[in-house]
C-alpha cells in the first residue's frame, strides 16, 4: 500500500543518528546524507510536498515570456502552471487548471494570446486568470440563464514575484516575503543594476541527476578537474603556501555564496575584452567590493556572475535522478545587437556551454558540472556512497544545505492545518 506522503515526516527517512552525524560541529569528523535521499521515489514525493510547496522556488525568467500575451506550461513540484505575461505587461504565475473538469488549459508554448481556452469544453479564460466565458453552460451561447460566477470559477492564480529577472512562485502562499527570504543576496549584490541588463541567449536540458547535487556543488575544490580548459591553475584557487582558498564559501539563511578574497588574482577572471562590464546602479560609489560571483537560492536556483554576463539558472525536479535546467545569459544593455561584438558574446556563452552549447559536449562550465552530477548520481546506486564526508577547508557551504534542507523538512508539522 503506497504511504500517505502528507502525514509522513522526516524521521521516516532519516534517522536521529544520521542527522548527528550530519550536524557533527567538526565539519572533518561530519558525514553526509545518505545516498537513498537522492534515490528514493517516496522521499523525492516528500520534499516536492513539504519543500518546493512551502518555500519560494525558482521556476523561469521574465524572459521566457517578452510580450504581452506570451504563456509557457510548466510543472513544478508535480503541479501543472502557467507563466504568462497580462495584458498589463505584468508576469502571471497561474495553476494550468480549468475550472470546470479539472483539465490542463494551456497545452503548449504561446505568443499573443488574447484568452486562455480550454480544450475540453471551451471555457475561456483572461490572461489575468478571470473566466470570461462558458459556452453553452446552461443551453444557451452566453449562458446568461445560469451563469458560472467567476468569483469562485476563474483559473487560480500563484503568489509569484521577480527578482533581477528569475521569476519566484511559492504555492502554498504562506511564505514570507521574496524581499526578506532574499534579503541578504539583495545585499550582496544590490549595488549591480542586473535589472536593466538583456537578455541574449537561453538554453534548457534535462540531466541526469538529483536537483540537490547541484547545491551541493557550491564549493571550489573541483575546479581544476572537473573544468579542464577553463579553471586549470591550482595557484588560483588557493595559497599554495599557506592552503588558503582564494575564495570565501559564504552561506546565510537562504543563500550560498562564493566570494573573491584578497587571495584571488585578476587573472584568474576572464579579460572582457571590449565589452563593457556589467553595470552599477546610478548613485553608488564603484568602491572596490568583493562581490561574491557564484550565488545559489536555495532550494533551487543559482545566479553566477561574470565580469560581463549575469547568468543565473533554474533547477526543476523531474524524477529523483532526472533535473530540467533553465538557463539563461543577460548582458549589459546596448550591446545584445552589435555585430562587431557578437563575437566577445559568442566566447563568453561557449565558456559557459562549449562550442555547440549542448550537455553532451562537455566542454562548456555547465555540460561539465552536469556530467560531474550524473556520475555522483549512478555512484549513489551503491551503498558505499552512504560514507559522504567534507573538506573543513573547501566544503562549509555543502554541509551547511544539507543542514538547510533537513531543517526544513523538520520544521513543518505535517498534521498542522
């Protein structure tokens, strides 16, 4: 008999001797959550049920939807939406639900819409969300005999927001503010005017692996094996005589962060070549900052900055071994259609992507941490993977979500109303 994932809690996958050793203070003597957390059906159910449902999650880009009357399908957590763009140019987030029967309304990617229609009995929908019509509800074309009130038959909307372009939804509408679950990456990074900058290329695969490895990978210490190419200098990621890592691993609340030191050379940074860097916003003083430039979100979104591009991500849960990523470039206004510096752009996203910009190139940053992520996820087939340990000097920031996440699943009574 399948369990009941809504009354279940965490002590039914974890036991108390497992988060012990997890919480162990000695991040040396600490060990990692075991590999059936990144296998287990049943525990992948449990946290799009007590996590990706209660917390704020990153599910795409205002980009993915420029104009007005733009709608995208999507699934996050196992529930159908809706991003679209009204008709006051504003972002909506909308449960892909009719009304009526309970069928998916919007099938696939749409521009200029006017209306959502159902495919089943033809209700229509504003792009606010509002029933608009119901054909022949009661016999008649208008349905004026019986109307269907929209007060309590128009598609549901989503609490959703967006923060330097990442569109935000939280499901069960009982988190606290965006600007306060994001407050200290808006502090870190709130002298940058990301918002102005545009958007030029976006790219979308699905990997083989559990969403929280991604996470898991905010840390320096596998630069040099895992990007070959691109980071091939040990002397840049830490003092060689004193073992010092040039980079900060930094976590707060609902963040992670990996920030430049004095440590860190200039050198190590891509040149930007003609292009301009990534721009401040008017009135705050460019005094030397060490911003830090790989960010995650957590559960699941991640926003690195280059010296030029802002390039953030999104990271939706597909099965427990099987993540979509969302992935999008933005560059400083003004420069997105020069042809003369389409080149330095077109070498900055091969950084990024390689050369063909697919998964399977392995050449680009991405296709490379992703590859990296599908082998650790076929390593936790094995039971020797349940003996995860952590590096004091380079792995803070992976023992700390694994704290986060676990904390998380403990805090919600799932018996609570």
């Amino acid at each position: 008999m399948k369990k009941d994932i809504t009354t279940m809690h965490l002590d039914d996958f974890l036991s108390p001797e497992t988060l012990r050793k997890l919480r162990e203070p000695d991040l040396d003597l600490a060990k990692g959550l075991p590999a059936s957390i990144y296998t287990d059906s049943e525990f992948f159910a449990f946290e799009n049920e007590r996590l990706f449902h209660d917390t704020w999650v990153g599910i795409g880009f205002d980009s993915d939807v420029p104009n007005t009357g733009d709608a995208i399908p999507i699934e996050v957590g196992g529930t159908p939406l809706i991003l679209c763009r009204d008709n006051n140019s504003c972002i909506q987030v909308l449960h892909n639900v009719c009304r009526h029967r309970a069928t998916i309304v919007l099938e696939s990617q749409a521009s200029g819409l006017k209306t959502f229609k159902c495919p089943y009995h033809g209700w229509v929908y504003g792009l606010d969300g509002g029933l608009l019509a119901t054909p022949f509800w009661d016999g008649t074309a208008s349905s004026n005999k019986c109307p269907v009130n929209p007060g309590s038959a128009s598609l549901i909307p989503v609490r959703s927001a967006v923060w330097n372009h990442i569109v935000f939804i939280n499901l069960s509408g009982s988190a606290q503010s965006l600007g306060e679950y994001l407050s200290e990456m808006q502090e870190e990074l709130g002298h940058l005017d990301l918002d102005s900058m545009e958007v030029v290329h976006t790219e979308s695969w699905i990997f083989d692996a559990n969403w929280k490895l991604v996470m898991e990978n905010w840390e320096v210490y596998h630069h040099v094996w895992v990007h070959q190419g691109i980071f091939d200098l040990m002397s840049d990621e830490v003092d060689l005589e004193t073992g010092e890592p040039c980079t900060d691993m930094v976590a707060y609340n609902n963040c992670l962060m990996l920030r430049p030191n004095a440590l860190r050379k200039e050198s190590a940074r891509p040149d930007p070549g003609r292009l301009p860097l990534m721009p401040w916003k008017p009135n705050v003083s460019k005094t030397q900052i060490f911003t830090s430039i790989a960010n995650a979100i957590l559960p699941n979104v991640t926003a690195s900055m280059g010296r030029v591009e802002f390039a953030p991500a999104v990271y939706i849960p597909i099965a427990p071994d099987k993540t979509l990523a969302k992935m999008a470039w933005f560059i400083p206004p003004g420069i997105k259609n020069n042809r003369e510096l389409q080149p330095e752009v077109d070498k900055i996203l091969e950084r990024w992507l390689g050369p063909d910009r697919t998964i399977t190139g392995r050449r680009g940053i991405r296709a490379q941490d992703h590859h990296c992520m599908e082998l650790q996820q076929k390593a936790r087939r094995s039971s020797v993977a349940n003996d995860v340990r952590f590096s004091k000097t380079w792995e803070a920031n992976v023992r700390y979500f694994q704290n986060w996440l676990v904390d998380k699943l403990e805090t919600r009574d799932p018996t609570a109303n």
